[in-house]
C-alpha cells in the first residue's frame, strides 16, 4: 500500500526533502544485516510505499509540493534531483509568489479557498498512481503562515475529497523562545482544527531535537538541516516496512491503518509523541555494540519518565504499583497506548514483558491491546539495533499547555488580533479553538 | 518572488534613494556571477531591452540586458534628481519615472503636500501605475523621505495616502529621517508632526532614522580607521558608510557615508526576501509579526558589524559580540537605547553563514537583559538568510517595537509647541488652500495618543505580572 505525502510550507518541504533522501539512502545501503530475501523484500516494499518507478531512471517521491513562495520549492527540487538516486515529478508542486506572512488566516481562509482545485487536483493525480492508496502523510510546522493555515485547510479538504483514507499529520512544534512571534496563536489555530478532520497528530518539537543534536550527536554548530535529519531519521524509524503481529510473513501492507488502530482508540487522544534510540554520530557507530535488553530498558524508562532523550534519563520515576501510597506519582508518564518498532539482528527473540505492565496505562483497555509492536530482522539506516516508540500518553501534555498559556496571556492583551480579522478569522474563533484545545489538555491531564 | 517599488521624495529621500541603488547594484553584482536576470534581480530591477531605445520590453528571462530600478523619483526641485541623471546611475532611471519642479516647497508640509499633491496626483498615479504593471506580483512600496522639510515631508506622506487608496493590498514601509534638534530649518517640528499624523494613520511599517545617530556611526568608524587600534586592514567595501566605487572617497558628498547607512538598512530588510536561507522571513512576516496594535508600527533598527577585518575566520566570540553590538545604543539608527526600555516585539534577521544554534545561543544570552511586555515574553522573530551582505560573512539586522521611540516623539511634540504657542510661523501655513488650525491641532493631537499608548505599555513595566486566568472547562 503506498503512502502520499504532502508537504507543507518551508518547513515541511525542508523536512519532506530529508526525510524521502533518508528512506532512499536506508533502502540502497547494504547493512541490512538481513538475509538477502529478507533485505528484497524490504526494499520492494520501502518502495512501493514511498515511490513511484515510471519510466524514469530513479524512483519518484509520492508526494506533493506546496507552498506560497517559490524559493523553497525550487530548493528542495533541486536538491533531490541532485542527489540522483531519487527525485520529485516535475509536475507535483504548487507555488504562488508571495508568502502566507505568518499568518494562519491568510494561509486558511485566504490561499486555502483560493487555491484548493489546484492543490486538490495535484493530490489526486498522486493518489491514482499508487495501487492501492494506504493513506496521507502531511508534513508542515504549525508556528508560521502556509503549513499551519493552509496545512489545516488542506488536512480538511482532504478529509472531505477521502473520507475513509487515513490521514497522519506530522507537526513541526517551533522553538519555545521563538521563531514567529505569533507562533503561539497559529499552533493554537492549528492544532484545534486538525484535531477535527485528521486521524492523528504525530508531534516533534524543536527544542528536542535540538538537544539530541547537541548532546548526542555532537554537532557544534547546530543547523536546520542538522535537525531535519534527525527528525527524518526518526520518521523513517517508523514508517519503513515491518512485520506487525499478525501480519503472516510479508510486510505490513498498512502501516498508516495499523498505527491509527494500535495508537488512536479513542478520538480524544489523538497526539502522538515519537522517540528513537540510539541517536549518536555516523562516526561512533563502528565502536559501539547493543544489546536488546539494554535499549528496551532505556526506552521503557524514557517513556515512563517523560525524557526527551537517552541522556537525562530519571531513573527515579516508577509506575504507581511499585508505590505503597496510593496518589499517583509525580512526573509519571501515563499512557493511553504504546507502540514500539525494533529493527536489526536477533530481533524476534527481544522480551517486551516490560511494556506490557498494566501500571503503565490507564484501565480502559487491555494492556495485551494498548500495547503493540512491529519488527524486522531488516536494520535501519546503519544502526546494527533500533529502537522506536511511538506514544499516545502524556508525552507532549506539558508542552500543550504552556503554548496554550503563552497564546491566551497574548490574546488577552487583544495583541496581534487586528492582524487575523484581516482576513477573517475573529475572536469569537479564537475562542473556540482555545475551548477545543483546553479540553484535550483536561482529558490527557486526568488520564 | 515579489518585487518592491521605491518611492524617494525629496532631496533627503533621493540622496538616500541614489545610495541605495548604487549599493542594490554592487549586491547583486557580487551574487549574480552569470549576469542572468534572476528572481533576486528581478524583486528591485526590471530588465529592459534597450537596443531600439529607451522603450524596449522587458525580458524576464536570460542574460541581463539593461537594468532599470523599480523607483519613482520625485522632488520639487530639479537640482537633486538631475544630479543622479547625470551621474553614475543615469542608466538605471528613465525619465518616465521622474516627477520634478522648479521652486521646490520653501520647506513648508502644506505647500508640498496640499499644493503640490493636488497639482501632480494624477500624474503620479498614473506612474505608479505603470511602475505596478511591471510587476508580477507586487508587494511593498518602500517610501524614503525626510520628516523636517517641504517637499519629503509634505508630498511625501500625500504619496503615502495616494498608495493606500490606489493600490490598498500592497504594503507600505516608510523610511523617515526625523530632524534633530539643532535643525536649521525653523519650522521643522511643524512639518514633523503633520507628517506624523500621516504616517500614524497610513503606512503599515515606518523606520524611523536620525541624522545625529548616523553621524556617531560615521564617526565611530573614521576613529577606528584613524586610530590604528585595528591589527590589519579594514575591508574597504565592508563599511557600512562606503560608496560601490571604491575610488570614490574623494569625490563622496558629505551625506554618503549617513545615507549608506540608511541604504544597508534597507537591503538587509529585503534580503531573506530576494535570498535563500533556511528560515525565510518575507516582508509581510515583518509587519505581521512586528506590529501588535495598528498604529504602534514604529521599529527602532540597528546594523551590526559596522565593518570586517579582512583577515579573519569567524570565532564564535566575533558572532556573539555582533548579536551584543546589535542591542547597544550606539548601533542604533536613532537616538535611542532599547535596553532600558519596554520592548514590545524583536526582529533579528541574521545574513550569511549563521546557523540556528548561534541564534538560540545569543537569544539565550541577551534575553535576561531585555525588557519584554508581559503578554510576549518570548516575542522574537527569527530570519536566516544564506547570502551576506558585501564584504562580510555574517551581519545583522535587529528590527525593535520598542518605547524607547517615545522620547523622540516627546521631543518633537516638544518643540511643535514651543512654535505653536507663540503661532511662529503659522501663517506661511495657514495661507495655503486646505489649511486650518485644525490640521494642527489634530495632527499634535494624534501624536499625543501616540505617545499616550506608549506610556501604558511603559507602566506595566514594573507591575507584578498577573497571567490572565485560562479557561476552566467542565468535566
């Protein structure tokens, strides 16, 4: 089943770019340390997910290009058709000239409306190529004006034009000191509508990944392009082929369905939170060893202890049973469900026992159901054993709410308001995106 | 990409306007190696095919032919814009994007705007007109005047009102020179504030600059030319204050080194618009991001580095100082030291090779010393641009919505009422057709609550700070 993907804005073309480059460079690298059957079997699949063979010489990326100024487009283009392995059709962007400001209504109300047939159009010609569509993944940042705007117009079309596809959005979450001043208004902007027309929201946050840059791989002088590919290391984590539970012996032909289902069983809690070890430098991968029950330690830990990387891990934290009094602890990390992907040598003997404890979820479902897990012998991206999770708990429950703050101490102020009834949108919808989003903070704070 | 069009009135406004031009060339020039005619080129310059004369097509595509800016020129006297005609320039302009006279407005807002304005609206909007129709897709008028004379002043900010009638979606940044206090000509506060008022009500973004700050600036660096302190050689074309000629310095009017100050400011502020980078910030991202409240749109700007040392790699240390330098008063455009006072949103739109960290670094580090209002703690807006400026490898523009342009406007209204109270002069004013007592007494009225709204977000300086309570939703 092949998976489209949208991209959104200069963020999410940025992020798009790196993100097909690593899935490519993962599927011709040799260490798949795999059977040569296993490593083919991979690769066909990576590729019927992810690309298009036509008639061109290299796989075409399935994807579509959006955004309102040209420079980025034309960049990543180019950039992909320089690496020649892979490359995007020359015939599946859409620009416009002048920018969406940082500003969601413009992006929403504005570019969206304007130029829906477009976009729609380009989107559907993608989708009829693939043979059977498994779903859209939209990529965008929800601090500017084009993915957030008009990503949550786009996410809705989409919704209403594929009512019983799967639609994953993954969200670039800025900089808590900045990037836009009115990033804490579009996030709110954004985040409220996607929660109506997408099936989940999979998050990552600048500020993390930009510690993992700093303190684990090392690198001195941090750019954007070192943070997206991290973050295109971790998306490829999860959405390169695997073989769920019950899947027989071929690869998941489902994933996007298989992750709503495992991830997403009730429409309130639709955030999704992503982790990945290890993280370290290309260059230190050669004198490193892992051991399975090292990384599910480590990862059942992180997740428990809500770190943000393996460094820093509190080792302190522990799930309520472990504790004689009966008020839940603090800083303990409920989850509503968990899904974890190991990917390398000797994966199919590797005791998840761990991740199957009742205490680590709340009661609404059977942890053998809140729990799920996806394997391949099949290594990924050099890394001889990895390990993801992806987390629907309170992972991303903290951060929510101090955007949500920022946002309504300015809005309060009535600061920057004059800038959005411009073009639309007033206090009256401001308020019922804070409504909406007050709620999702109410349920995952009483999880 | 979009393009800009440049509207300079008056002798202060077309001397800036001319350096700008120079300097706009000189960028492109040591960017564009292949002499194509890119989007960069294309946002200020149009590409005219002049082999059949001055009335060719554009091309827009391939080889450059003849560049011609996307400016409007307009001054009441012929002696400024005839100078640039004659002068290194004189291909860059044609003459259908003149406007000229001959006796100039006596330095009097009212002449230049009432009279003037009425005699030549029509022609300058049929100018502007054609100026749009060059354009694909047009974004911003940048308009360059004075604030103390007659002509920038007066016809200047009626152009500014013709914009916001016939073209209302396009922005409109104003660069402003404001008069210092020991300006020669008397009536300078009268022309200032009426000026005011206008800009108040219809420019999106004004960049207000004064002639006492570019003078330090200029100063500071002929002293460190001059003293030696600096080990090697200062890269001539780094100067912020130098010409594109470099064999010009003798030739240089006294006001080139200020007006490429002013012309550097400008560049930088459209460079993530022309440029790459790997964090875009576009015009209309300035203005959304930069101006809370409709009419507190006034940015204090500062430039760092002044120049570059021609021999050295870029230590951390150096960048860290250009981000300190940035926030100190004596890079700052007009008379005026942020620090100390309330801001209310930050820019910082940061050339060359720069990388996020540095950013986050020096956010980090600076903060603890700035004064945000209570509802935008965290307000700063972030550009990265991948081409630096010439002669440089990295530079900086910070961009403040700041009260510390409060005492400029306090001074003014100062002095306005100084005159007004005695009626010195007034009759050179009131003698003109649509003039009243009102004018005045409005426009010091309009600039009074101006300053008003910058008292109040002042007076939450120091207040404990209360976060609104959030929304309770019920279970």
């Amino acid at each position: 089943m092949s998976i489209v993907t949208v991209q959104l804005g200069q963020c999410g073309n940025q992020i798009g770019q790196e993100v097909f480059s690593a899935l490519c460079s993962d599927i011709r690298g040799t260490h798949g340390l795999c059977s040569k059957k296993e490593n083919g079997s991979y690769q066909d699949s990576c590729k019927e997910r992810f690309f298009c063979e036509e008639e061109s010489a290299v796989p075409v990326a399935r994807a579509v290009l959006v955004d309102m100024e040209p420079k980025v487009i034309s960049q990543t283009l180019s950039m992909a058709a320089r690496s020649g392995h892979w490359k995007y059709s020359s015939h599946s962007h859409f620009c416009q000239k002048q920018g969406s400001g940082n500003n969601w209504a413009n992006g929403y109300s504005v570019h969206g409306p304007r130029h829906k047939e477009a976009i729609m159009n380009l989107v559907q010609k993608e989708a009829e190529k693939c043979d059977r569509l498994g779903g859209f993944f939209t990529i965008m940042s929800m601090a500017g004006g084009t993915g957030s705007g008009l990503g949550a117009f786009v996410t809705q079309c989409l919704r209403d034009a594929f009512p019983t596809s799967f639609i994953l959005n993954h969200v670039v979450w800025p900089y808590g000191t900045g990037e836009v001043i009115v990033q804490n208004y579009n996030s709110v902007l954004t985040l409220s509508h996607l929660y109506h027309s997408s099936d989940a929201l999979l998050v990552h946050e600048n500020d993390v990944i930009h510690k993992i840059c700093a303190q684990l791989m090392n690198i001195k002088q941090i750019s954007f392009r070192d943070v997206n590919q991290v973050i295109a290391h971790q998306l490829g984590s999860v959405f390169q082929p695997t073989h769920t539970a019950g899947g027989g012996s071929g690869y998941s032909r489902n994933p996007l369905g298989e992750l709503m289902e495992s991830l997403v069983p009730h429409p309130e809690f639709r955030m999704l939170g992503l982790r990945n070890i290890p993280q370290m430098p290309e260059s230190s991968l050669p004198y490193s060893t892992f051991s399975w029950p090292g990384l599910i330690k480590h990862l059942r830990q992180m997740l428990i202890a809500n770190a943000q990387m393996e460094e820093g891990i509190d080792w302190q934290v522990r799930p309520p049973s472990s504790i004689p009094s009966t008020n839940k602890p603090l800083h303990f990390n409920t989850s509503i469900a968990n899904l974890v992907i190991l990917r390398g040598k000797d994966v199919h003997g590797v005791d998840l026992g761990s991740f199957q404890d009742p205490s680590l979820y709340t009661s609404w479902l059977n942890p053998q159901d809140a729990f799920n897990a996806w394997k391949t012998p099949r290594a990924f991206n050099k890394y001889e054993k990895s390990a993801a999770l992806v987390s629907n708990s309170q992972f991303l429950l903290k951060p929510l709410d101090s955007i949500v703050g920022k946002a309504w101490n300015m809005f309060a102020s009535k600061a920057y308001l004059h800038q959005y009834a411009k073009f639309g949108i007033q206090e009256e919808d401001f308020l019922d995106c804070f409504t909406t989003l007050e709620q999702v903070i109410s349920s995952y704070t009483n999880l | 990409m979009t393009q800009s069009v440049v509207v300079q009135v008056g002798q202060c406004g077309n001397q800036v306007g001319c350096r700008f031009w120079d300097l706009a060339l000189r960028e492109h020039a040591a960017v564009n190696k292949k002499g194509i005619y890119d989007e960069a080129l294309s946002s200020f310059f149009r590409n005219v095919d002049t082999r059949s004369g001055n009335n060719g097509p554009d091309i827009y595509k391939g080889k450059i032919c003849s560049l011609k800016a996307r400016a409007l020129l307009i001054d009441m006297e012929e002696g400024v814009v005839n100078e640039i005609l004659q002068g290194p320039l004189k291909d860059v302009f044609d003459s259908k994007q003149l406007i000229t006279d001959v006796s100039g407005s006596g330095n009097n807002w009212a002449v230049g705007h009432k009279i003037y304005g009425c005699q030549y609206r029509e022609n300058i909007v049929e100018k502007l007109r054609k100026t749009a129709e060059h354009c694909d897709c047009l974004q911003c008028f940048f308009i360059i005047h004075s604030m103390g004379g007659g002509t920038g002043s007066g016809l200047g900010t009626f152009v500014l009102n013709l914009l916001e009638e016939e073209f209302p979606e396009v922005y409109r940044f104003v660069t402003s020179v404001y008069p210092s206090g020991e300006d020669d000509v008397i009536t300078s506060p009268y022309n200032s504030v009426l000026a005011m008022k206008e800009l108040n009500e219809h420019a999106d973004c004004v960049l207000p600059i004064e002639n006492e700050s570019l003078l330090e600036i200029v100063n500071k660096i002929h002293q460190m030319i001059n003293s030696g302190k600096l080990g090697s050689t200062v890269k001539q074309n780094s100067l912020v204050t130098s010409s594109a000629g470099s064999a010009k310095t003798l030739q240089e009017k006294p006001f080139d080194a200020m007006n490429n100050i002013v012309a550097n400011l400008l560049l930088n502020l459209t460079s993530s618009a022309r440029f790459e980078g790997s964090l875009n910030m576009d015009l209309n991202e300035i203005s959304m991001n930069l101006v809370p409240f409709p009419r507190l749109h006034y940015l204090v700007s500062s430039l760092t580095p002044l120049y570059t040392l021609a021999d050295v790699n870029v230590p951390s240390r150096r960048l860290d100082q250009m981000f300190s330098d940035a926030f100190s008063r004596d890079h700052q455009l007009i008379q005026a030291d942020p620090k100390h006072s309330l801001y209310l949103a930050c820019a910082l739109l940061v050339r060359g090779n720069v990388q996020v960290s540095d950013l986050r670094r020096n956010i980090e580090r600076l903060k603890p010393s700035l004064h945000f209002v209570s509802w935008n703690q965290e307000g700063w807006k972030t550009g990265l641009c991948s081409v630096p400026p010439v002669g440089h490898s990295h530079s900086l523009l910070a961009l403040a919505n700041n009260t510390c342009v409060k005492p400029t406007f306090i001074e003014l209204k100062d002095r306005f009422m100084k005159l007004y109270k005695k009626k010195a002069h007034l009759h050179h004013y009131l003698q003109i057709d649509g003039m009243e007592q009102s004018c005045f007494s409005e426009a010091v009225s309009s600039l009074s609550d101006l300053i008003e709204e910058y008292n109040e977000l002042d007076a939450t300086k120091c207040g404990p700070r209360i976060d609104p309570s959030r929304l309770k939703i019920a279970i």
